[in-house]
C-alpha cells in the first residue's frame, strides 16, 4: 500500500515509515498541514497517517478539506497526544475514520492501516502503463514484457512519479520532493537512484524507456516518441 504521513516530529515520522518500508510499503511524508493537504489531493494514497498538531493547517482542517472541499476519500488514521473522548469525536467529524493517541505500537498502527486501506480500494486495481511496462499500485508489482522486476522503495517511488507524469517531464526538484520531502538528500542521491532504475527497466530490454532533459530533469516515453 501507498501512505501518506502528514507528521511534524520527525523522530516519529522517521519511526513510522522505517516500519513500513521494511514492510514492502510505499511512504510519502509531509510534515505540515499545507503542504500535507496538498500532497494528499493531488495524488492517490491507500491510507494517510494524519497527526492533529500540525504547523500551518491543523490535522482537524486539513481532513475536512480534504473531504468538503477536494472531496477525496482516501481513509485517514489520525494521530494525537490527546485522548479525551470530545477530542476523538471531533477527530470523526472532521472526517477521520481511525484514531491512535500517542504514544502507540507500530505494530498496531500498521494493522490499522491496512484495514482502512482494504476497506477503501474500489473494486478495480489502479495499474499505470507506458509502452511495455505496467505497474500496479495497489500490489506494488512491476512488470516490463511479461517480465517481473523487483524495485527497492525509492525506485518505486520514482517509476510511479515518471509514470504518472508520462510523456512530460518531470524536474529533479520535483522528483526529490516526491522521494524526500522537506530532508532533501545529497546532489548525487538522485542520480544513483535513477542509474539504478534505468538499471532494472531499461537495460535488460531493447529500448529504453527513461529519457534525460539535461539540466531539467528525466521523463518517461516511448522510445518513438522522443
């Protein structure tokens, strides 16, 4: 499943998607309410992690924008050191569907999850394709010419952002933020990590499908339509 994890303490945000990620899951992190609210209407998650303290947009106002105004329904676990019951009923009302008071097991957590992000897929897989190779978000299983390919996290990450973006170009800071968010890596992270995806869907096959836009950034086409 792909999680979004909208959290100002980086420690627990750091702590949360490590468990995750050693799970086969896809994380992405914000860690505030805008810009949180932003990633979460313009992309499709299995489930959001949402804490309630939050700088800029509170976690109450970010889920009622998400469900009055951008209208969206990705299922919503809300996180808060506040465990009163007037809390956790107006944690509801704004739109949550689950709710963990801090300090919480991740081993919990994580069963949460993905009984919110069973209960909210449709009835049909989401799968992008370009060309020969498909990837399906909801299995995170990548296949190029009927052939399996194995990605790590950041290469998943990468190929549904170059994926979904195809045939445009993505930028290098758009495809950082994508990965890292707000702790940005080294200037070289992302070029290794896109090596190492050229690597595994390009190399083995005939024609290559990530293309460079040198000092822009990469895009993914067709190799006849470059």
């Amino acid at each position: 499943m792909r999680v979004l994890v909208i959290e100002d303490n980086s420690d627990i945000a750091t702590n949360i998607g490590d468990y995750l990620e050693d799970r086969g899951h896809v994380v992405d992190f914000a860690g505030d309410g805008v810009t949180g609210l932003h990633l979460a209407v313009v992309h499709d998650f299995d489930v959001i992690v949402l804490d309630l303290t939050l700088p800029g947009m509170d976690g109450l106002d970010v889920a009622r924008k998400l469900r009055h105004e951008a209208h969206k329904q990705t299922p919503v676990l809300m996180l808060t050191a506040r465990d009163s019951l007037e809390h956790k009923l107006t944690g509801f009302d704004s739109g949550a569907d689950d709710y963990m008071t801090k300090p919480f097991a991740l081993q919990e957590l994580v069963a949460r999850l993905e009984v919110l992000a069973r209960r909210g897929k449709g009835p049909q897989s989401r799968v992008l394709k370009v060309d020969d190779l498909t990837y399906n978000l909801d299995t995170l299983t990548v296949t190029r010419a009927g052939k399996s390919i194995q990605l790590n996290p950041i290469g998943l990450k990468l190929l549904q952002a170059l994926m979904e973006a195809s045939p445009s170009v993505v930028t290098r800071q758009q495809l950082e933020q994508r990965v890292w968010g707000e702790g940005l890596p080294d200037s070289d992270s992302l070029r290794v990590h896109i090596h190492g995806l050229r690597a595994s869907i390009d190399k083995p096959f005939d024609k290559p499908l990530i293309h460079t836009r040198h000092g822009i950034g990469y895009r993914m086409v067709e190799q006849d339509a470059v």
